[in-house]
C-alpha cells in the first residue's frame, strides 16, 4: 500500500483503530535469501523444527526451519520461487467466500472464534458478540445473506444449465431443501469464482461488499488468461492490494487463512 493512500489514515473498520505507518519488507532475490539461510547453522527438520527459535524471530523474520531445497546448488538462481496452482487457490477463495456469506455451518469464518477476534483485534463494534446476561448472541453481518436471500442462490444454481464442455452439472450439486451445495471440484469453483459470483450476488449483498467481490472475481480472471502484457500485470499487482484491503475492512481475521499466503505470492 503506497504511504499516502487514503486507506491508510482510516481509523474506523480497520483491523486496529490506528493510523497505519508500516512499510512493507523489502522483496529478496534468491541470492539475498540464501546468504540469510547461511547464517543459521544446525537445522533441525522433522517434528522438533517447529520448537526452534533462531536469532530475530518474530522482529526480523519468523522463520523456525530451512527449506532442504537450499541444498540444491542451482535453487538460489531459480527466478520463479513458487509454484502455485492456481485452480486450488480459486477453490480455497471461492470456498471462503461461498461459505461465509451462505453462513454455511462448520464452514463459515464468521464463527465465534472469529468474533472474538473482531473485539481483540478490530474496531468494529457492529460485529462484536452481545452478552445480554444469560446467552451470548452474534450479530448478523452485513455480508452474510438471510435465509430468503440464501434459498434464491441456491434455486438459481439450481436451474443452471452450461454449454458442453464448459463447466459440470452444477445443478447435481446443490440441495436446495437442505440448503447446501457438496461435491463441488476446482474447475466447478474455478468457474464460479470468475463468473458465477458476480451474478449470484449481484442483488443480494450491499454495493461495497459486492464491488469487493467482483474485484476479486476480475483478479482471477485476467491471472488466467491466455494474454497479458507487462503493464497489465503491474496495474494487477497495484490494484489487487487494495482489494484486499477493501475485503479486510469487511470480512473478520479467521477470513484470510488461506487467502492471503497465496495472493500474495501470485503478485
């Protein structure tokens, strides 16, 4: 986030009711990482490297093992340092997604523990849990849909019919009497999160929450295709951070667990 963006002097919604002055680290290249990696001796992998605590954890870096591909001599030239597949982090997002804002049970990240976070970690009083004495009640969200809203997505997916080739029988997949939508592949929820959900959504959710979401759906959408030039990948580079940003000030923590590692990495 550049140091003058407008994101950065809201106090309200934000993960912590302050001013943001970080700075993002400074990217290293393969080189740079591996003059780190020489600096701690005696690496010890298997089940007692996550007890290890190097010089720095936690202020300069949170590392508590060494990748053994260090060891290959070629590794700290490689100039792709990740491999991802994309499929799986669409399904991941879409899982995310889906599932919050269907208040799937057992799958949602709008859970207790995600509450509880919200009154730690956010300013958002809106989301906190209400203790009126004898039960604790949560707060519906703003981007969870209510019950009427969550049976029309689903009679929609329902009647969906695809062109051959382009998707699976999406409609197999849902029961629209128990409410839920199972067996879903990462083509399925590679479809839906670059099409689907802009229009599951559309009149359903508040127009920010919305504009969010499409944003993201559009970040996938032009990672896949099939042409893209350099300038292209830099205004995807700058934009996709502040749809994060936006998706933070709107979903709780628990959110990101799977989200953030892999965007980031996709930049």
């Amino acid at each position: 986030m550049p140091p003058n963006h407008r994101y950065r002097k809201k106090r309200k919604d934000l993960f912590v009711g302050r001013v943001e002055k970080d700075v993002a680290p400074p990217r290293l290249s393969g080189e740079e990482l591996h003059d780190v990696m020489l600096e701690y001796d005696d690496i010890v992998f298997g089940l007692q490297s996550s007890k290890q605590k190097f010089l720095g954890f936690g202020l300069t870096h949170n590392w508590v093992k060494g990748s053994i591909f260090w060891e290959l001599p070629y590794w700290k030239t490689n100039l792709l340092r990740h491999n991802l597949d994309i499929m799986h982090i669409e399904k991941n997002v879409f899982e995310n997604i889906f599932n919050t804002v269907m208040d799937v049970k057992g799958k949602t990240k709008d859970n207790i523990k995600a509450r509880l976070d919200v009154a730690l970690f956010c300013n958002r009083k809106k989301m906190e849990l209400v203790n009126d004495g004898s039960r604790v009640t949560k707060p519906r969200a703003s981007f969870v849909l209510e019950k009427k809203a969550q049976l029309l997505v689903y009679k929609w997916l329902k009647s969906l019919r695809f062109p051959d080739g382009h998707a699976s029988n999406i409609s197999r997949l849902v029961n629209t009497e128990e409410c839920r939508l199972f067996g879903m592949k990462s083509h399925d929820c590679h479809v839906f999160m670059q099409t689907l959900i802009r229009l599951a959504f559309r009149d359903l959710l508040p127009n920010g929450i919305w504009d969010a979401l499409t944003e993201i759906s559009y970040f996938f959408k032009d990672v896949c295709s099939c042409k893209l030039n350099v300038d292209h990948f830099k205004r995807l580079e700058t934009n996709i951070v502040e749809t994060i940003c936006k998706l933070e000030m709107i979903f709780p923590l628990l959110f990101f667990d799977s989200i953030y590692p892999y965007i980031y990495r996709l930049r």
